[in-house]
C-alpha cells in the first residue's frame, strides 16, 4: 500500500523521510532518461555525502567525470522537497503593520496605521437615555454600561499613545537603519526605550510583541530594533543585528567555488575592527540559515 501511495502524484508524496523523497521522484521519470538512474544511486548510496555536499567524494566513487556530476547534482537540486506543498494552497497571511514609518522634509514620522485603529465611539442615543437624577435599576445599569464604554474607549486611546511614543522612540534611537539598513543599526535594549519614556521595562515588552512597524525596507516587529552588543577597537559597540548583516553581505559575495569558513569571516570582520570569535560567527551564520562552508561549497 505505500508503494501504491508513493506511485501517486505529486512526486515524492508519501515519503518517509527527505532520502525517500529524492529517490521516490527519479523514479518517475521515464527509465533511460539520461542521468536518471546515476541520480538514483547517489541518492540511495550516498546520501550522507550528499547532504555534506561532498560531490568531491560521491565523484571518486562512481568514476564520473566532473560533466556528468555537475549534470547529477543539477537534476537532484531540481527534485521538490516539499511535494505536498504542490497540493496544499493556504491563503497567504499577511501583515498588517500597526504603525507607519515615512520620510518627510528629511525627517522620519511615525504614524499609527488606520487600518489597525479601531474607530470607537458611544451612540448618542443610547447616551440620552440616561436620566441624571433617575436611581431606577435600569438607569443605573446604563449609566453603568455608558461608563464601562467610555472607559474601554479611553483605554484604547492610551494604548495607542503608547505604542506610537514607543515606536517614535525606537525610529529616533535606530535612526540609522531606515537610511542605511541592518549594517547600521545600534545596540539597544527595553530598559534604554523604558528609562527615556518614564516606563516599566515589562510595559516595553508588552507593547513590543507582536507589534508590526512598516517602513522604507519592510515590515519588521518591533522586538527586531532590540539586540545585544559587540565590542569594536575604537572602544564603540556594534548591534549583533548589524554583525549578523556583515556576515550575510560577506558570504553573498564570496567565491562559491572557496566559501569562507567561520574563521575567515571573523578574521574579516576584524580587520573591519570588530571583534567577535569564531563560535560566535558560527551561531550568527545559523541564526540567518546558513550552511556551513562546507555545504556551501559549488565546485562545479
């Protein structure tokens, strides 16, 4: 039976792990087809040089000339490793931010987002219902319910005052990125936007969570502006957001042939007078989802 499912399509449904997956989808391609049956082998024999991105290894191996395995490593990395994604068609859900950053007169404006702002207010009518020197039970149940809304009304207004004066601060003491992006962002933490605005450190919290601000590059929560610090030799300190930026600009123009290890990144990043070890580049390169040198090896 999970032949018969696997048979199925798309390609590659019904896979038990991603090994099955890629030896499922060559399967049914017409036999003969080229390099179809080579493909195969290198995923059944050799999957764990495979997921190394040893293609040096896999070569020796079977004897192939460096064509015929660029052709292979071609065809596995066409194969879909999310086959049932092809069946599956969420709606996409996206974000709508609560505040809006634009430049004007060069000078950045925070503005909450009207699309998030909810227009509340009590209706007239039922507020003339209400007699003032009426003690009845149902007046006093208005004038209870007409408080209540008054209340949740205000409550909404002060809790938009404080998101908006969060997020001014936050564009004020960030003031860089949205001129110059990631690679200029300061370090910062809630209790700097709490001790300017007179606030608990769990207020900066609250309003900070799942809070969206728009701007010139992106959508971003607000918690992404807070990082910690990295020591440079001119005695400053760098955000570990904008050192996390340096490595991803760094890796994107290196040499796919020679990848930079951690090593020579950080060796990089201290000649650019920033001091960090190689274990910490190699947390950062997995925080942004990138392989090791190793993996990111193309020699072909």
């Amino acid at each position: 039976m999970l032949h018969r499912v696997q048979a199925m399509e798309p390609p590659g449904v019904g896979a038990r792990n991603l090994r099955e997956c890629l030896l499922i989808q060559p399967r049914h391609l017409p036999e003969g087809t080229g390099i179809r049956d080579l493909a195969i082998d290198v995923c059944d024999c050799y999957f764990e040089a495979l997921s190394r991105n040893d293609t040096e290894h896999i070569r020796r191996a079977l004897r192939l000339s460096v064509r015929n395995m660029a052709e292979i490593i071609a065809l596995i990395r066409s194969l879909n490793l999310r086959p049932g994604a092809l069946i599956a068609n969420p709606e996409p859900q996206y974000i709508i931010p609560d505040v809006i950053v634009r430049k004007r007169e060069n000078t950045w404006i925070v503005e909450l987002n009207p699309e998030t702002v909810p227009k509340l207010r009590v209706n007239p009518d039922y507020a003339r219902l209400i007699r003032r020197a009426d003690r009845s039970d149902d007046n006093t149940r208005l004038r209870r319910h007409l408080q209540e809304a008054r209340w949740f009304i205000n409550s909404l207004a002060n809790r938009n005052d404080t998101v908006l004066k969060v997020a001014a601060k936050i564009v004020e003491m960030q003031r860089g990125f949205p001129e110059y992006g990631e690679e200029a962002m300061k370090p910062m933490v809630l209790r700097d936007v709490a001790e300017v605005l007179g606030l608990h450190d769990s207020t900066i919290s609250w309003v900070t969570t799942k809070k969206y601000m728009g701007t010139p590059r992106g959508t971003f929560e607000f918690k992404y502006f807070f990082s910690s610090h990295v020591s440079t030799d001119s005695g400053d300190e760098r955000s570990a957001t904008a050192v996390r930026a340096c490595i991803r600009k760094l890796i994107a123009a290196e040499d796919p042939c020679h990848p930079l290890s951690d090593n020579q990144i950080a060796r990089v990043l201290a000649e650019q007078g920033i001091n960090v070890a190689r274990r910490t580049v190699a947390k950062y390169r997995e925080r942004l989802g990138v392989p090791s040198s190793n993996e990111r090896r193309r020699p072909y």
